[in-house]
C-alpha cells in the first residue's frame, strides 16, 4: 500500500513540475545572427528591398502597460517613442513602427493576461513583463549606413536583432502574364521558332530564379525607356570603381586618366536618355533595340527573351569626324575598356556578368581583345560571349565572333517550318548556332524582330545584330534556373539542344550543308536554330545533335599534316628516320 502511494506521490510532483513548452521556449536563443545583413547576391537579384530591414528593438522606454492593447494605442505610445529616440541619427531615411512581441514567450503576445497550466491541478499566472520586441522597418541612405548605424544600436543595447527586408514575387505572376500574352500572338513568330512559351512555363515552377546579368556591349541604351527601365543593372554602390559616374554603364569610347571612361552611356547620337535618334542614324537605336531582345518586358505586343536578365550598359560605338562625313566607329581600344570594365564586377570572388552580347564585328583579328575575351571566359564561372556572324554573305570570320571562346550566331528567317539563312548572314563551319533575326514583321514599320528604340517606342531591325541577342537572352534564362553553370557549360547546352531538322532538311539551306566523303553533312549554319525550351529542360531535347567543330583552325601539329594525335606524328617520322640510319651506317662503318 506504501508503495502504491509513493508511485503516486512521484506522478503528482511531476505533473506539477512546470514543463518547457517549445513555444515558450522564445526565439531569441535559436542559434540564428543577432545582425543579419543583406548579401551582394540577394541586392543584385533584387530579393531585398535596397537599405530597408526589419528592427526589433527593446523595450527601454516603452509603456509595458499598452503592450496588449490594440494596435493604435501601442503605435501611440511605442511608434512614436522609437522615432522620437532613433530618427535623430544621421543617414536613417525613415522608420515605421509595425507592432510589439513578446520574444520569451511569442505564443502569449496577444492575450491581456497570461494562465499556464502546469497539472491538472496547479496554475500559474505569468507576467507580461518579458522580453518586449518594438519591431520597426527602417530604411537607410544606403548600406554602408545601414550597417554602421545597426552595428551600434546592437553595441549600445537598442535592439534584439535586425534583417534585412526580404521581398519575394507572386510565383508564376510574370510567367503566367507572358504565356498568355504571347501563347498566340501572331506578332512574334520569332518567340515562337524558339520555344519562348514553353521555357517560360517551365520556369514558373523553379523557386528563387537567379536574375543574371548580361552586358550589352553596343552603341549605348535608352535607360529610361519604359520597357527597359526595370531591366537595366544600376551601379548605385559604386563598387566597381573603374568607371566615373557609372550609375547606368560605362562609355568606354571616352578617353579618362586612370579610369576607363565615364557614365554617358545613352546612345550614341543624343544628348541624354529617353530622347529619339536623329532621323537616319540607325546606329543610334542599335543597343536600345539589342538590349530590349533580351530583356525588355512589360509590353503585350513582344517582349525580351529573359524577363529575369538585367542589362550591364557598355557603350563601345562612337561618331567620328571623317572630312565633312560622321562615320560610327568601334575601336579595339574601346572594346578592350569595355570587357575591362566588365571584370570589375564580382560576387563573392566569382563575375557578376555571366553574358556579354557583341552585335558587332570585323574581319581583322585582334589578339589583344582576344586575350581579354579568353580571361573572361576562364575566371571562375566564366563569362560567355555571343556575337553577331555578321551580314556579308560570306564564309569569311568575323571577329570577335569568330574566336573559338565565344558563340557565333548565323541568322535565318523567323519561321518555324522554314528558317532559312537570311540572305545577307555570314556562314561557315565556324558558325556556332543560328537564331531568328530576319522575316515578317507584323507591327513597325520594317522586317525583323520587333524591340525597343530610344524615345519609349518600338521597331523592327534585321541582320545577326537581332539573331546574337536571342541567344544571349536564351543564355540568360538557363543562367536563372541555374546559376552555378560555368560559361563551357552553359554553351554546350545551347549548341547541343539546338535543333537541326528543319534548318538542314531537304529544300531548306541545301547550299549550306555540303556533303563529303561517306556522306557526312558539314553544316556551315551551326548546331541548328537555338531553342529555349530544351536549353531550360534538356530533358525536353529531341533532336539529334550535329557537331560542329570548327575544323578550319590552325591545330598544333606538324606542318600542315599535323594532327591532335601524337601518334600520326611519330608515323610520319618514321620514314626520315630509317632513312638517316641508312646513311650513317653506310657514312660510317665499324
């Protein structure tokens, strides 16, 4: 009976033992940082609010009484004694007061009076009195501010902990807005030719997409243009410190001491952003219109390739004075600054461009940028090339397509049965890939593909200039599914998804795909036409892969008959070898 009684005795001191509730527990000695500050990463992805976190400061002098009361009177006692505290301080945009917690015990916050039952029997009332949490979001000049200004507020024992303001899109939001803008629009055959709908449907289930950066090396772009705006990558930091005043880009044709040029990159032939080009000064609206292939967005008439990319200005082309005439120009000195300009950005030691587009070109080969485009391409990740084959009809390489480093793009007609060559692209084993820059062009005034022009409209330009910028966009959304990818790696899934059937079939490109001996096809058009949809899931890729390896590069070897192969070398040696012996046994006989 004794015993019996004992058991009991035991059972009733435990139950009225007070047990620690997970909840009660409170959040303060989670393991996580007291100061959480936003990352490179998260800003230039734009999943932060720029300078903006979430403060919950202590109590100090908040009325304890007004804690669980309503919402306005804790705004009147604690809001406006944290501003009236914190809004002195030098660099503190604003502050506004969101609510109070209860951090030792969250669970309890909002009831008047807290009853926990420890047994069946016994209870206990706690106070309100715990660790009381103002939270506030405050927004900062910038984040040098913000990090000094927080940093002291935790030394001096203001506040619990800060984050950063977190932001994060409606899922599928813009991706449900293209597909049913464009699923049959009739206006962009070109999206169509390459999959555009399909890459986007399967993107709109892939959380946290990377918003790659992508740099327009051209004649500069309309910042302002209203299509474009959002897209374009702004240097508000100041952290690449090669440039003067490179808020938007860099115009790198602009000679400056010990810096590589200045911050006028609106496009060449104006005097500012958001003015049209003179009338007949094409080459004004050339980087404007390249810049909106890749990611203009906003428009229900067309749209850029990446929604996700944001646009690095870099202003390569200038006018110059040629006796009474004005003739735009590139200078290889221009485009050197300008990919030196490029690598002055960097993420945790790795680039923050992963793309450049090039729309130019020219025959003479320069080692110089060719050495500047193979260390891009070999820094970490690596930053990839696209550029234009150029508009001569011919076999002839064009530089810096023409570099085994970077992807040359041939431009065929913007339909899907039928895309043949257009009739001024260049061509050759040393084309990469092909992609739409020519056909129809329902809404403009002329042919090609429909994008942004300086002064908020639109219109339609043709040539590989349009073709190169489609494929870089394309780059720039396999980049958002997977942003680790290294730029080798990102260009054999382009080259390897494209597809050949209709671009090499019978009647189509016939002149373009010479056979030899054994019957095999040399294609002069690329790997076939880029497609986005398997470039984003190559698990969609049907189409057989034609291999282009550009066969007419000097190989190290010997002579002419030099091989990759160290064994057709020693072949080829053996001959003049029997030969010498020959002649030395009988030169010198024992």
């Amino acid at each position: 009976m004794l015993k019996r009684w004992w058991i009991w005795g035991l059972l009733l001191v435990c139950l009225a033992c007070g047990r620690e509730d997970a909840e009660l527990a409170g959040v303060q000695n989670s393991g996580e940082p007291e100061l959480r500050f936003a990352t490179e990463e998260e800003r230039q992805a734009a999943r932060v609010v720029p300078h903006s976190y979430m403060v919950a400061f202590k109590d100090l002098s908040l009325d304890r009484k007004v804690f669980q009361q309503s919402f306005p009177a804790q705004l009147r006692a604690h809001g406006r004694s944290l501003t009236r505290q914190f809004a002195q301080y030098a660099g503190l945009r604003s502050m506004r007061f969101l609510g109070t917690l209860n951090l030792s015990q969250p669970g309890q916050s909002f009831a008047p009076r807290v009853t926990t039952y420890s047994s069946p029997w016994f209870h206990q009332e706690l106070p309100y009195d715990h660790d009381m949490a103002g939270f506030s979001v405050v927004a900062f000049d910038n984040e040098e501010v913000a990090h000094a200004t927080l940093r002291a507020w935790m030394q001096e024992g203001r506040i619990w902990f800060a984050e950063p303001n977190y932001r994060q899109d409606l899922k599928g939001e813009v991706e449900d807005r293209l597909i049913r803008d464009f699923q049959n629009n009739t206006t962009t055959p070109w999206l169509e030719q390459v999959g555009f709908v399909d890459a986007i449907s399967s993107l709109a289930n892939v959380p946290d997409k990377a918003s790659p950066v992508i740099a327009v090396m051209d004649s500069g772009v309309d910042v302002e243009h209203p299509l474009l705006r959002d897209a374009v990558y702004r240097n508000e930091l100041g952290q690449n410190k090669l440039c003067r005043g490179d808020i938007y880009g860099c115009n790198t044709t602009i000679a400056e001491k010990e810096q590589l040029g200045d911050g006028a990159v609106y496009p060449t032939g104006v005097e500012g952003f958001g003015q049209s080009c003179p009338f007949g000064s094409e080459n004004c609206e050339h980087g404007t219109h390249v810049a909106g292939i890749i990611a203009a967005n906003g428009s229900s008439d067309f749209t850029g390739l990446c929604p996700y990319c944001r646009i690095l200005v870099v202003k390569v082309v200038e006018i110059e004075k040629r006796g009474n005439a004005e003739a735009f120009s590139i200078k290889d000195s221009s485009i050197i600054a300008g990919l030196a300009y490029v690598s002055g950005f960097k993420v945790g030691g790795e680039p923050l461009v992963r793309v450049i587009n090039a729309s130019f070109g020219k025959f003479e080969r320069s080692r110089s940028v060719e050495l500047f485009v193979r260390a891009l391409r070999n820094f970490g990740r690596g930053t990839l090339m696209v550029a234009a084959a150029g508009n001569e009809d011919t076999m002839k390489r064009q530089y810096p397509a023409g570099f085994d480093e970077v992807i040359a793009v041939a431009n065929v007609q913007s339909r899907v049965d039928t895309p043949s060559k257009s009739p001024s692209s260049n061509f050759g084993m040393w084309v990469d890939i092909s992609a739409p820059g020519d056909g129809d062009c329902i809404v403009g005034s002329g042919a090609g593909i429909l994008s942004t022009v300086p002064g908020g409209s639109a219109d339609c330009k043709q040539g590989t200039s349009m073709a190169a910028p489609v494929v870089a966009g394309i780059a720039g959304l396999i980049l958002a599914k997977e942003p680790n990818l290294t730029a080798s790696q990102v260009e054999a899934r382009l080259k390897d998804t494209a597809v050949p059937d209709e671009l090499y079939r019978d009647g189509v490109n016939n002149g373009y795909r010479p056979a030899v001996t054994g019957g095999q096809v040399v294609p002069l058009l690329g790997s076939g036409v880029v497609n986005a949809r398997a470039a984003v899931d190559p698990s969609l890729d049907q189409s057989p892969s034609i291999l282009t390896n550009r066969v007419d590069r000097v190989q190290a070897g010997c002579g002419v008959l030099g091989q990759d192969q160290s064994g057709t070398q020693w072949i080829l040696t053996l001959p003049v070898l029997f030969v010498f012996v020959s002649w030395y046994r009988r030169r010198f006989p024992r």
